[in-house]
C-alpha cells in the first residue's frame, strides 16, 4: 500500500471526481461531506510521502510497471513533497471552508463545483508529482480547464473573465507544448530525468534555445509574471467564494514550481543562468512586476481585486529570486512559494467571510469589522502583518532569504523592489485596518451580524495560526527539505 | 565567560503575553482584570530583580527560544545594559498601572479592556527589546511593540486619533521597514551573525562609507528614539491617554528606540571602529541639533503634554549624545539618563494626566494658579523638571554630570557648550509652568483657592516616582553599577 502512494495520491482524487456526482444524485449535501473526506485521505497520503522521502530519499514510481523513458514516472524528492502537503492541506482547508459558501452562491451547482473542485486538485497534485514532461502537459490542462469552469460558476462578470483566462491560459499551455515538441525532436525523449542527460550535449543548439524560451514564456503565462498577468485580476475577483479560496492560492504557485522543476530537472542551472544578461532581464521584470502589482493593488477600492494585485508582486518575488541564481535566492523563492500560498489563502478566506457576512467584497464593506467580527479581523491582521514581512510570521523569513540573495548578487534594485514592495503592503493594508478600527458599520449592509459559521471560521483561524506555526518553523523546512533542493554549484 | 542558561529572561518577557488571555477573560469584572496586569507586572519585576544579582556580579544569563532559521535565532541574553533598561521599564510598568486604573476609570474611557491588553503586549515587546541577544530578536520585538502601540495611541478613536495613528506608524514603521530591515540585512551578509558582541561584529576591513551608511540607516531606522528628522511622531502620539504618554512615550517606546541605537553602536560597529572612522562626529552634531532646535521647540508650546514630549526628544538625544561621543563617561552618562530620564518624565506626564483628570485642562496657559489647588501634584512636577534639567537634589544631575565629564574627556567643547546651553532652555521651558501655577496675584489664578487633587490611584503613583528621583541623588544604584558595567 505505502510503495503505491504516489499513484494513489492522484487515483483518489481522479476517481472521486466521478463518485461525487453520485453522492451529488443521493443529497447535494453530501457532496461537501464526500469531498472534505477525500481532501483528508488526500493529505494523508501527501504526509505518507513526506515521511518515506525523509527516511528513503527520492521516490521513482513507474505507472503501470513501464519503465522510463517510455512509460509514465513519478518522482517524488524534496521539492515536490512540500508541494504535495501543500497543495492537499491547503486543499483541504479550503474544501471545509466551501460549505457555507457554495450553498449561499452556487446552491444550484454544487455537484459541478465539487467535481471539478476535486479534479483541478487532482491536476495541480499531477502537475507536481510527475517526472515526464509531456504528461506535465496534460494535467496542466486539466488544472485549467476544471479551474475555468470553477471560475465560470460566477456571477456577471465572471464568464468574461473566464473566457479571457481561457485565452491566455491556452496560450501558455501551446507554448509549453511547443517548447516539449522541440526537446521531443532534438532528444526523442519526453521523460525528465532522460532529457536531463541527453540535453547538455545539445545546449549549443539553437532549437533547444527556443525550446526553453517557449516553455519559459509558457509558464509564465500561467502563473501570471508580468506582463503576461492581465487575465488574472479578473478571474480571481469575480469568481465564486469558494472558487477563489482553492484558486488563488495554488494555481500560480503551482506554476511557479513547475518553472523550478524545468530549469533544474530538465535543464541545469548552468544552462538556464549562464547568460547573465538574460538573468539580469528577467529579475528587472520582477521589480516592474512587483513595483506594478503593488501600486495597482493600492489603487483597488475592491478588496479581492486588490489581494489578486498582490500576487501578482508575490509572482515576481518568487520569479526573482529563482533568477537571482544564488542559493539564498532560490532558498527564499520556493520557501515563498510555500508562506504565499499560506497567506494568499488565508486572506482569501477573510475575503470570503468578508462576501458572506456583508453580500460584498468592496474595501468599504469592512468598516467598524474590529468591533463586528473581532476573530476575522484578528486573522486578517495576521495575514495582513505577514504580507508585510514583520516576523515571526511566515512572510518575513522567505523575505529575509530573498533579500539576503539579492544583497548577494548586488542586486540591488531587487531589494528596493522588495522593501518597496513591504511599504505598500503596509500603507495598503494598514488603511483597511484604520477603516475597520475607526469607521462605524455601514447599515446599509446585507448580511451584518456576527462571526460567520463555525465551518468557515475554523478554516480562517487555523490558517492565521499556520501563518505563525509555520513561521516559527522555518528551519525545519529549509534545513531538512529546500536545502536538498539546490543544485550542487549554486 | 561562559553565559548562564537559564529560562527566566523568556519568562519575564512571556508573563505579560500569557496575561492578555486572563485579561481578555476576565474583562467583565474590572477589579479582577486589573488584578492580573498588577499581577503579571509583579512577577515581571520579581523575575527581573532575581535576574539583578548574578548580573552584578558580571555574569550574563542567555536563552534560546527557538532558532527560526539557520544562524537566526530568538535568543535572549541578559547583560548589565538590558539590566538596567528592564529594571526601569518593569518598575514603572506597575506604578503606570495603578495610575492607568486611576486614570481611565475617573474619565469613564471605552474600551478599558483593550487598553489593558494592549498595554501588557507593549511591555513584554519592551522587556524583548531590553534581553535581545541579537539584532534579529531586538527587530522581532521592536516591530511587536510598534504594532501593540497603535491602537493605545489611536484609543479615542476620533478624527484626531485616526490622523496621529496615520502619522505614527508611517515614521515608525516606514523607517524600520525602509532603513533597519535592508539594515539589518546587510550586516548579516557583510559578518556572517547578528550576535551582538562586546567589541562589535563589523571591522575595519570594510569601507567607511559603507559602515557611515549602516550607521545612519540604524540610527534613522530606530525612528522611536525620535532624533531629527523622523521626530515627528513623538508630539502627534500624545492624543493617546495620558498613561499611554507616560508610560510608552517617555519610558517604553522612545527609550526602546535609544536603547535600540546604543546596542547597535556598542554591539554591532563597536566605538574602536565608530572611532577609528571618525563616524561619531556626526552622529554627535545630528544629536545635538536635535537637543537644541526639540528644546528651543518646547519653548514655544503651550500644550503641556506636547511640551513634554518636544522635551522628551531633546533628552533622547543626550543618551545618543552619550554614545557618539565615543567616551566612557559619556556613554555611562547616557545610559545612566535611560533611567534617570524615564522617573523624571514620567512624574511630569503623570502630573499632567492628574491636572487633566481634576480639572480637564490641558494648556500651559490654563494653569496660572493652580499649584493651590493642587499643591502635591504641582511639587511632584517641580522634581521631575528639576530631574530632566539635571539639578540637584534629583538623579538628573547625575547622568548630566557624566555627560558633561564625558564631553570634557572627549575634549568636545562645542557638545559640552551645546549641554548647558540645552540646561537652560530646560528650565526656561519648565520652571515658568512652575512659578505660573503658585505665584500669581488672586485675580490672576484661574482655580478657585480650593484643595481638589486628582484620585488618590493617580497621586500615589506621582509622588512615588517624584520620590524615587530624589532618592536617585542620593543613592543612584543599581542603575549607575549596571552602567558602569555595559561602558567596555
């Protein structure tokens, strides 16, 4: 059972994607039930992960007895077992949340909400665990896909968004495809692990040039890198509660991981970095990134459209750093990409609980919030420090490491960009707290009242909470996990 | 010599984090909610004082809390210098509590319980800041204490508070962020640790200008000690409760920001390297500007609070005056002031929440005359200036003495003229105050001639701190051993 873990953590999922509609026929109720059931086992096998690659070391995993180069393989090593816990918990937190959510805003869509809630899972844990580059291909499209329709359940505005996405994210999907068909034809190999042998002898070549550059802007497409994120406001802010909450935390970091896992696995550092010029071009783009998301979020009077600005300045902190090419860059970009998700999921939350309470999910909406729901805003401010950087919460450290990298590499417009970045953060959200400290309750709200239900508020608490434990942490995650992560030589 | 391990530094800074939960508990019986801030406070002081002795005695006492990243750990550390600031700090935390029940319940003020919360976070930050063995532990609770401050300053929760909070955080918080953190970062890349150590962890091999820059990035970053430019939020503060003032804005916050500048001058770039690049020079001249132009400023204020606190950034930068001037004497004189400061201003802060608990005014040109009326509160003011103008009999004069040793030692004629220059804008900004409240002809005094002070739960407490300055004359230890022992 435990040497099947790595297919199970993706069979699970994929099969209940379809039991779902089933439980759906008995009672939409159970949809929910049945889904945060899964999420658990989900998890459970992620931590089974975690523990056999700590005491085992990297896990291959052959789908179907085929081995590489022509069958399927999953890898598990350090990088992508965090990945794996936090796709599932974060998951899993978010699958708990929905209840209360998608029964006020989607009451008739449950059964499709949850099974695509549940594929798109199954995509994004896919997308991480799989050692083959054409497969890869494929559950980024089911990721894609299901998250399109997800974000379509919403109301108005949504379907535009949608279809926008739709637009961009295929665009990036064909890129990456197109960059895979190119090492296809050089190579005649697809699986990971093969190319990243069979490549250096081609690294003079100019079709392995564009191949990566393909695959590069592909990715960055997806995961919404300046200047290719114009999709992503939109999508995020008019989507379902329930959607955003699962959405936005995964989707880009999940990208981000996959630009990691190609530059390391399938080419090398020495190759993706050895241009210095290109190295130098893309970490300005991350300043421009970061300096634009966080002076568009500042000018949001809506307060999710104003969180989706804000990762995208978090997209260009973790692409950034990747780029700075130093150790403590790259440590600082994939313990971001962890301590983002944290807190772009719990903000989200806090929006959602936001929506739920007041039918609304404008700035404004969270006047006198301090005196209304004091545990809210007491996850909020959490979340809202932790975006700032002020330790022991977890935005800090990957912060620190980021900074530290870029004072390494004398990059130092990365590091005005950063604290820059922690300014406006500070102005931006200290100017919701005012509002919510001094302003009295608007009356005409909808929904004012007290703390949401117990299903959405436990979700929103132990977030904020991780927020901290995860903080406090950090050692354990670089020193036993990230460390293993960089190539020798950086 | 090996540090003694011991826990009792992280209790002393948790025993007040811990109380916020029985407070926020208890916040229906009010006499019970006020019974745990005077309880925590007690075992704060208590776990303080028992820490006194072996710190005496030249040993230090360390605790790791938790090590957050590889060569980045909370630790603690208990030395002479923490020592003294702790000890001023814990003291007059419980004094300015039973002055705050005094206080806040004789204006019927909302949200008490808040405020109660809020105030025992700001002292477990500052004992954090006073123990911080290393520069990352000291940033921790120093942005802590920025946070837990705010909604003290911002209380009434009126246009005002909400415009002086907005002012507060931007120079507090935008300097930490802006100057300290990339600050702070450098160092670490340049030396490898944050460690404080006795003779500094940065060395000659670096650049001047680069080590001119840390500094002025450290010394600006710390905006709490309020040296000019980044002053500014000192006077706009004092719209929070007067307890607040007291307690934060002359003891807690600003001496946290002082104390943060002289762990970096003495721990991190040490004075052979300040001396040996000549950076004290301007960090003295920045000083002393701030001394001269915050007093010639409290001249001309006749808010009392916003003379006070126009006299609290003056008397700051003495202490940072103490440490640029790279003497021993001077720099025992400064540190000696964090203490000698801290019972002078509060008695002062304390006097003047007592006037506006009896009688609701605020001005200077309000009070002709109300020393009859209120003859206790006015002769405890008449100490605390004597202690921050430095006259005897008060503990001022002593760490203004050592000052003044210090800048003959360092032959800094122009900071010692800059000294007693600032002496005598002290008194000219105090004593009138002073002489207005007694000596005036009866159509002049505003205040019936009739004995009404302030609660008894507002008075004991001025009258214990007015005390103690004196009894600092006489009998300065152990805050002037304590100093003695952090000058290397």
């Amino acid at each position: 059972m435990n040497d099947q873990l790595p297919a199970l953590i993706i069979v699970l999922p994929l099969v209940s994607a379809l039991l779902v509609n089933i439980a759906g026929r008995v009672g939409r109720s159970y949809c929910w039930l049945f889904t945060v059931l899964v999420m658990t086992a989900v998890t459970g096998c992620a931590l089974g992960l975690v523990s056999r690659v700590m005491t085992q070391g990297i896990i291959h995993y052959r789908l179907g007895g085929w081995p590489a180069p022509v069958g399927i393989e999953y890898v598990v090593d350090h990088l992508n077992v965090l990945m794996l816990v936090l796709i599932s918990a974060v998951s899993l937190v978010a699958a708990i949340y929905s209840g209360p959510a998608v029964q006020r805003e989607i009451p008739e869509q449950t059964t499709s909400f949850y099974t695509l809630f549940i594929l798109l899972v199954a995509g994004l844990l896919g997308m991480t665990i799989t050692g083959d580059a054409f497969n890869l291909y494929v559950l980024v499209e089911i990721s894609a896909l299901t998250g399109y329709g997800l974000i379509a359940l919403g109301q108005g505005r949504a379907f535009l968004a949608s279809f926008n996405y739709i637009i961009m994210g295929t665009v990036g999907a064909c890129f990456y495809l197109l960059g895979v068909g190119h090492l296809y034809i050089k190579t005649g190999s697809l699986n990971m692990k093969d190319l990243y042998q069979l490549l250096p002898s081609l690294y003079s070549s100019e079709t392995i040039a564009v191949a990566f550059i393909l695959i590069l802007a592909g990715v960055w497409a997806k995961m919404a890198f300046f200047p290719l994120h114009t999709w992503l406001p939109n999508a995020y802010t008019y989507a379902p509660t329930a959607t955003s909450a699962l959405v936005a935390p995964l989707m880009t970091k999940v990208s981000v991981y996959v630009m990691i896992r190609i530059i390391f696995s399938v080419f090398s550092p020495e190759f993706a970095f050895h241009i210095s010029a290109v190295r130098h071009l893309v970490v300005w783009m991350a300043v421009v990134g970061i300096v634009t998301g966080s002076v568009m979020a500042l000018l949001q009077t809506d307060f999710k459209k104003m969180l989706t600005y804000l990762i995208i300045a978090e997209v260009g902190y973790m692409v950034g750093g990747v780029w700075l090419a130093n150790r403590a860059g790259i440590t600082g970009a994939v313990l971001h990409v962890i301590n983002d998700a944290l807190m772009t999921l719990s903000l989200f939350l806090v929006a959602g609980v936001v929506t739920y309470r007041t039918g609304g999910h404008q700035v404004r909406n969270l006047q006198g919030f301090y005196r209304i729901m004091p545990w809210t805003m007491a996850a909020f401010t959490l979340a809202a420090l932790s975006m700032i950087g002020v330790p022991p919460t977890v935005g800090f450290f990957s912060k620190w490491y980021l900074m530290l990298g870029a004072i390494h590499g004398a990059q130092w417009h990365f590091v005005a960009a950063l604290v820059f970045s922690s300014l406006m953060n500070a102005l931006l959200f200290f100017r919701i707290m005012e509002m919510a400290f001094f302003d009295a309750p608007d009356p005409a709200q909808a929904w004012v009242g007290p703390e949401a239900p117990v299903s959405m508020m436990a979700p929103v608490l132990g977030t904020a909470v991780g927020l901290l434990a995860v903080g406090l942490n950090s050692r354990v995650i670089v020193d036993r996990f990230i460390q293993f992560v960089i190539p020798a030589g950086l | 010599m090996e540090p003694l391990v011991s826990i009792k530094p992280f209790l002393a800074v948790m025993v007040s984090l811990l109380a916020v939960v029985p407070i926020l508990l208890l916040r229906s019986w009010p006499n019970l909610r006020e019974a745990v801030t005077f309880l925590a406070g007690f075992v704060k002081w208590g776990l303080v004082l028992s820490m006194l002795g072996p710190v005496l005695d030249g040993m230090q006492i360390e605790y790791t809390a938790a090590e957050v990243l590889p060569g980045l750990p909370i630790r603690l550390r208990v030395d002479a210098l923490g020592m003294l600031f702790a000890l001023v700090a814990s003291t007059l935390w419980i004094v300015t509590s039973a002055y705050s029940v005094g206080y806040m319940r004789s204006l019927k003020e909302h949200s008490q319980t808040r405020y109660f919360v809020f105030f025992s976070v700001a002292l477990s930050a500052t004992i954090g800041v006073a123990f911080a063995a290393n520069l990352f532990t000291l940033y921790l609770f120093y942005e802590l204490l920025s946070l837990a401050t705010y909604p003290l300053v911002t209380h009434h929760q009126n246009q005002e508070a909400k415009r002086s909070g907005r002012k507060y955080l931007t120079y507090i918080l935008g300097t930490s962020i802006g100057l300290v953190l990339p600050g702070m970062l450098m160092v670490f890349s340049l030396s490898g640790t944050l460690d404080f150590q006795p003779g500094g962890i940065l060395n000659e091999q670096f650049s001047k200008g680069l080590i001119g820059l840390l500094l002025f990035m450290f010394v600006f970053g710390f905006a709490k000690a309020g040296l000019m430019p980044f002053h500014a939020w000192l006077p706009a503060a004092m719209v929070a409760p007067t307890p607040v003032s007291a307690l934060l804005h002359a003891v807690a916050v600003v001496k946290v920001g002082v104390f943060s500048i002289l762990r970096i001058v003495t721990g991190v770039f040490g004075m052979d390297l300040l001396g040996t690049f000549n950076l004290g020079q301007g960090l003295a001249y920045i000083a002393a500007v701030t001394i001269v132009v915050a007093s010639l400023v409290a001249l001309t204020q006749d808010g009392l609070k916003r003379r006070l606190a126009f006299s609290t950034i003056g008397q700051l930068a003495y202490i940072i005056l103490g440490a640029a001037m790279l003497s021993p004497k001077a720099l025992t004189g400064g540190m000696v002031h964090i203490a000698m400061h801290a019972f002078g201003k509060i008695t002062l802060f304390f006097c003047a929440g007592a006037i506006f608990v009896a009688t609701g005014k605020k001005n200077v040109s309000e009070m002709v005359g109300i020393g009859r009326r209120m003859p206790i509160t006015m002769g405890a003011f008449l100490v605390g200036a004597l202690a921050v103008i430095g006259l005897p009999p008060t503990g001022g004069f002593i760490s203004k003495w050592y000052l003044v040793l210090g800048s003959m030692e360092a032959g800094q004629s122009l900071m010692l003229g800059v000294l007693l220059f600032s002496s005598l804008l002290n008194a000219g900004y105090f004593l009138p105050v002073f002489y207005r409240a007694f000596f005036c002809t009866p159509e002049e005094a505003l205040f019936e001639n009739q004995v009404k002070e302030a609660p008894a739960w507002c008075l004991v407490p001025l009258v214990g701190t007015a005390g103690v300055s004196i009894l600092l004359f006489f009998y300065p230890q152990p805050f002037f051993g304590l100093a003695q022992l952090a000058v290397p």
